[in-house]
C-alpha cells in the first residue's frame, strides 16, 4: 500500500464513527480535520470533496457490518443457525465490534433518502444486497430440505430486514434498547417457523 493509500484508508477510517453518528449533513470538515489530526488541505488533497469522503466512509462502516455477521456465519453449519446470526449480532450490537453510530445502512437511508442522491444509491444496493443474501440462504435452505418449500424467500428477506431496521430505529429513537431485543426475538420466531 502506498503512502498515499495509507492517508486515504487512515482519513476513511477515523471519519467513518463521525459520518455514522452524526451523518452526511452533520459532519463538518472541522469534524473531520479534529478526529483525523489533518489539515483541510491533506484531506481535500486525498479526496475530491466531502462527498467522497462521506461515500467511502459509508463503505467502510458496511464492510464492518459485514465482516461480523461473515464471522459469526462460519462459526455455524445450518441455514437456520446462519440466519439466526443476525438476530444474535444486532440483538448485541453494542456489545460488538459495530460502527460506532449503530447500523449504518439505517442511518444512511433516514438521512440521505431525501437529501443525498449518491449516499441513497449506496444505502439501496446495500439493501438489496442483503435481501439478495437472506434470499438465497432461505433458498439453499429450501433445496436441503432445511426450510418448509411454501416459503417465499424473498418475502420473508424483507421482512427480516424490515423487522432488523425497525427495531434498530425504535431502540435508537426512544433510547429503549429492550424494544430491539423484543423485535429480534420475532425475528428469531420467524425464522424458527421456516422449518415448519
């Protein structure tokens, strides 16, 4: 890796907790010059603008997530047992190695939904990269006979990520962590039910 890779990986490594805790619109280039020790010029000298800092700071926070639930995935064998990593990862999201801010798929689709065309593509690739993912174990699940055939693969990707993200945004908008470890034993529930 070249110096200048280094810089670069160093700048989207520090401002990445900034962008996922305060967003898009909430980071200054004060914030990012304070948590990188940086001048505006060696920043802007790396990257073309904040918008592409804020791109790639939002890659960064997604290959954490993905990181952890791939870890957590290879520790188990069944289709079940790896669906079920999600609810045991989000359920303790604070006690893990999460982005600092939380899910940032959530917090980027609030923020950027209206505001941030480019930082709203990435949050729905995101997304459907993981509907994309949940379909095809609930699929192979399926094929070996793990998982009841009626089942709708799709639908119930989505609403396994429509139950993760609700419950994310309950527990981080009231403060009530246990509203999280409610939905995620639905979750749990629903995905136990797959196999009848």
């Amino acid at each position: 890796m070249s110096k200048a890779e280094k810089t670069r990986q160093f700048i989207i490594e520090k401002t990445a907790p900034i962008f996922n805790t305060k967003g898009y619109a909430g980071t200054s280039l004060n914030d990012m010059t304070a948590s990188t020790g940086l001048t505006k010029g060696s920043i802007y000298g790396n990257f073309v603008n904040k918008d592409e800092v804020a791109l790639a700071a939002f890659d960064y926070n997604l290959q954490q997530v993905s990181n952890i639930i791939a870890d957590q995935m290879s520790k188990v064998d069944t289709v079940k047992d790896k669906l079920l990593v999600y609810v045991t990862v989000y359920s303790n999201c604070l006690k893990q190695t999460f982005p600092t801010g939380g899910c940032p798929i959530l917090n980027t689709a609030i923020e950027a939904d209206d505001t941030h065309p480019e930082l709203r593509k990435k949050a729905i690739a995101a997304i459907f990269a993981w509907k994309s993912k949940i379909t095809k174990l609930i699929e192979t699940g399926i094929e070996n006979k793990e998982f009841n055939a009626a089942v709708d693969p799709e639908e119930i990707a989505l609403t396994i990520i429509a139950m993760i993200e609700g419950g994310t945004m309950l527990a981080k908008l009231t403060g009530k962590y246990d509203h999280r470890k409610s939905v995620m034993k639905s979750v749990e529930r629903l995905i136990q039910g797959l196999s009848k």
